[in-house]
C-alpha cells in the first residue's frame, strides 16, 4: 500500500454529529417561528439524500439542491415558508455545518502515522466545493493530506472510475497499490474496486457485518496493511 485515500464526511468529518449540532440551531430558529420543528427536521432527513443523489447526478444545481432540502419539508409538514426563511434556514446550516465540524478522534493519529511511513494520503470528497473547502479549513485537514480532490472541482463523482483515478494519477503509484476508504459501500468500497484500487470499508456503527466487504470499525484498522 503506497497511497490511501479517505473519504470526508462521516469517514474523517463526524458529519452526523455536526448535522445534528446544526439541527439544534436550527430548531431553535424555527421554534421562534412558529414552525413544529421536529415535524420538519424529520421531513429535513427525508428528503435530504435523494436530493444529494439528484445534485452527484447533475440533476440538480448546488444552489437548487441547498434550497430544495430546506423547501421540500415545509411541503410534506403542510406549511407555506415566509418569503426568505428556506434562505435563512440554509444560511443557518451551512454556517454551522462548514465553519465547526468535528473530526472523529482516530483521524490525526492515523494521518500523522501513515505520513511518518511515507505513505501518501489523498481526500477524494463528492461535496459541494465551497462547504468542503470551507470544512478542510476549519478543521486543518488539507495541511494533513498529500492532495485533495472534490467532485464538484475535478468534473466527475465518485462511483465513477475517473474520479479515483484522477487522485491515483497525482501520484508515482499503482491503482492496485492505492487503498480506497470511506464510509459508503457504493461510493467508496464498490466503486473504488470497479475502478481496480482495493478498498475497505469504514463500518465505524457496526451495521455492514452481514456483507461480504471488507471493513475495519475505526480508522486504526486501515493499519498496517
Ligand atoms: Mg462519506
């Protein structure tokens, strides 16, 4: 293994527990408006993935995708929004979302070792450009990393080939000398494995145990392979 690239969120950025952060903020808002807001943040994490899917597929635009996941849910709770508050809802979020991430416990000291064995790292990320590099900065990531690359910012998203090889590609190093890891069995273990890197997937709440992948629970399992 000569290169290993991580996925961002829910891999490196605690993505869940900075939404739900988020979803504090915003509930406090949105009780200040007279909106039931555990009717709408329910409704919130309903629409939220298949819009994401919708915006990886080039469905949707960034700018529609960010409004459509705050606009959706006042539709499904039976509410029409005040002119500006899906705005301020995104505004709310991205805010909190980007600029105070949290980063799981096992992530530097995996970074900090693989670097002391001169094994180069790489962040392959399918998000939005401006939140991602705003999360990288607010977290120092970029400066723990060999190369970043961000789907938005490469023209091609994870699962397809091109965009593991774009990263491989900056690097003297085999496909099959490239480690693929990240949380999604989809985008980060069966794509990366199509695209003839190996792969394993980060099963940090225990649930893929069933399947065939292979999976580590912490990142301390990418080591020593
Ligand atoms: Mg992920």
């Amino acid at each position: 293994m000569k290169l290993v690239i991580f996925d961002l969120d829910d891999t490196l950025v605690n993505f869940a527990a900075t939404r739900k952060a988020a979803h504090v903020c915003l509930a406090r808002f949105l009780d200040a408006e007279g909106v039931d807001s555990a009717a709408y943040l329910r409704a919130v994490m309903q629409v939220d993935r298949p819009l994401f899917q919708r915006f990886e597929q080039g469905q949707l635009t960034r700018a529609q995708y960010r409004l459509q996941r705050f606009a959706e849910p006042f539709s499904l709770i039976g509410l029409q929004p005040r002119d500006g508050l899906v705005e301020a809802l995104n505004k709310i979020f991205m805010d909190c979302v980007n600029d105070t991430p949290l980063l799981f416990d096992d992530v530097l000291p995996v970074l900090q070792r693989l670097r002391d064995e001169r094994i180069r790292t790489a962040i392959l990320t399918n998000g939005p450009s401006d939140g991602q590099r705003r999360k990288l900065k607010a977290t120092g990531l970029g400066e723990h990393v060999d190369h970043v690359a961000i789907g938005e910012e490469i023209g091609v998203s994870k699962p397809l080939a091109q965009a593991y090889h774009s990263v491989v590609e900056r690097f003297a190093v085999a496909r099959g000398d490239a480690l693929m890891v990240g949380d999604s069995p989809e985008l980060d273990y069966d794509g990366a494995l199509a695209a003839g890197l190996r792969a394993v997937l980060l099963d940090r709440d225990d649930v893929y145990g069933d399947g065939d992948r292979r999976r580590i629970l912490t990142l301390d399992g990418v080591w020593p392979r």
